[in-house]
C-alpha cells in the first residue's frame, strides 16, 4: 500500500468538500490518486497546495477553466501564460468596477430624486435610472 492522504484529509486541509476532488479528478485539474489495497484514494501531499493554489485563483476572479489552463500551462511551459490571463482578468475586473459605478451613482440619483414607485419614475423625463431612455417612446 503507497502512502498518501485520503480524501476527507485533503478535503479538510483545504477546507473544500469531497465531492469538489471527485469533481476536480473527473475535469482532469487533479491528477488521479493512487489507490489503496481497500480502494480509497492516496492522493499526494501537493494535491493540497494544488488546491490550495486552486482556490486563491477563484478568489482572484478566475474561473475554474481558467485555473485549469494556468495549471496546463505552467507544466509545459514554466509558468507561460500568467501575465496574459492576469492582464486580461484585470481588464475584466475595471470593466466590472466601472459598471458597479454607474450602477451605485444611478441609485444614488433615484434615491435622491425621491423615486419610490419603479414605474412612475420609469415614465417620468427626470428619472436617474438609466432605462429611462428605454422606457421613454421615441
């Protein structure tokens, strides 16, 4: 029987559920485990800072295809890739604070311009929120 950690152990040690390793073997992000003699899986000791590298991705915004092509990557081609994906991730992440702006600062004006009734304000020219112009016949 090989050494390994089984499941729960690794589960625990990052704080993910089983059933997330399962999910990670199937999409081929983690490498199969060894099995013991009894059929559990052994996984490696780096199957935890994999995950663990996994997860901080996430929390960065990547998804898990991305993750997944980061990892690719970087076991052909040492790392290649990185800077690409976070520059484009960085674009995405502006983009979205942009939006959350205009959204924050339209929500401001309605509460300010005294909207309490979506539909009334929807047909009023002085509404803030932006489907006005939406709402508005040509």
């Amino acid at each position: 029987m090989s050494a390994g950690l089984r499941s729960g152990q690794v589960a625990e040690a990052v704080g993910v559920n089983v059933e997330t390793l399962r999910y990670y073997e199937r999409r081929g992000i983690i490498a199969p485990p060894d099995r013991s003699l009894g059929g559990h899986r052994l996984y490696p000791e780096e199957t935890v800072t994999t995950l663990r590298v996994i997860k901080a991705a996430q929390r960065l915004g990547f998804t898990l295809d991305e993750v997944a092509e980061l990892l690719e990557a970087g076991q052909h081609r040492h790392g290649a890739g990185l800077q690409e994906h976070t520059e484009a991730k960085l674009a995405e992440v502006d983009q979205k604070i942009a939006d959350l702006t205009v959204i924050r600062d339209s929500l401001i004006e309605a509460r300010d311009a005294g909207c309490n009734d979506l539909m009334q304000c929807a047909e009023s020219e002085c509404c803030p929120i932006p489907f006005v112009q939406i709402a508005l016949p040509g």
